[in-house]
C-alpha cells in the first residue's frame, strides 16, 4: 500500500504563508503533530492576552502570532532547503515517487528570506521601542 506524496514546494509554500498556525507540519506529518498544535495554540493564546490584559499595546497582544509565525518562516527555509533525497526518506518513504525541486522553490526561498528578516528585525524594533523607551517612538 502506497502512501500520498507529499511536495517539498508545496510545504514550504504553506509554511511561508500559513506558518503561524502550523499548516506545514500538519500537511507533512498529519493532525496530530505536537509542534504543529503548538503553532496553533498561538491563536487561542493571542485572544487570552487580548482578553486578559485589554489595555495592554496592540502589539503585545498579536506577539505570539507573530513568533509563531517566525517560527514558521525559519521551517520554511528548513524544508526548502532539504535535499530531495533526504526529504523523500523523510516524509516519501512509501509513495513510489522522487521529489523534483525547480526554480520556483527557489524563488519561495527568496521571498521567505526576505519577508522573515523583515519580520524579524521589525519585531526586535518594536520590542526595544516598548521595553526601552515606553513605545515614545510609535
């Protein structure tokens, strides 16, 4: 009995856009996937921080959208950069099939770079601004 193939693209494509909330890990390793469960905890976590604390600044309470979502950029560029062998032996054991990476895998990796150091040195700037200075800045 083969199992489905899973696509190297594909994953870091779902990572890339919904890794906030643990797509990837669960289209790569099912419904149960504790770091994919972690990520979607995010959500529920964002709302009791917005519920708990509501006058508390806008971007406190979207911060643990925002780290899962690093989170997600970092395992983007983790996946992306597999090689094909090691992800067929990983997640293609039984599908009967190779991976093919091509150039728009390449072109993900470079919009993931891009859009998670922006996020990243935007999150760090916010932090200093709130911790540091009291939010003087914005």
């Amino acid at each position: 009995m083969s199992t489905s193939h899973k696509n190297k693209t594909f994953a870091s494509f779902l990572a890339l856009i919904l890794g906030a909330v643990g797509a990837h890990r669960f289209y790569l390793r099912g419904s149960l996937d504790k770091l994919g469960l972690m990520h979607l905890a995010s959500l529920p976590v964002a709302g009791l921080v917005y519920g708990l604390a509501p006058e508390a600044n806008w971007f406190f309470k979207i911060l643990p959208l925002v780290l899962s979502g690093i989170i997600g950029f970092i395992e983007a560029l983790m996946i992306g950069l597999t090689p094909d062998e090691k992800f067929d032996a990983a997640f293609n054991a039984g599908s009967g099939r190779k991976s093919a990476s091509n150039w728009v895998l390449a072109v993900l990796l470079v919009c993931t770079m891009l859009t998670a150091a922006t996020m990243a040195i935007a999150t760090l700037a916010r932090l200093n601004d709130l911790l540091y200075t009291g939010g003087a800045y914005g």
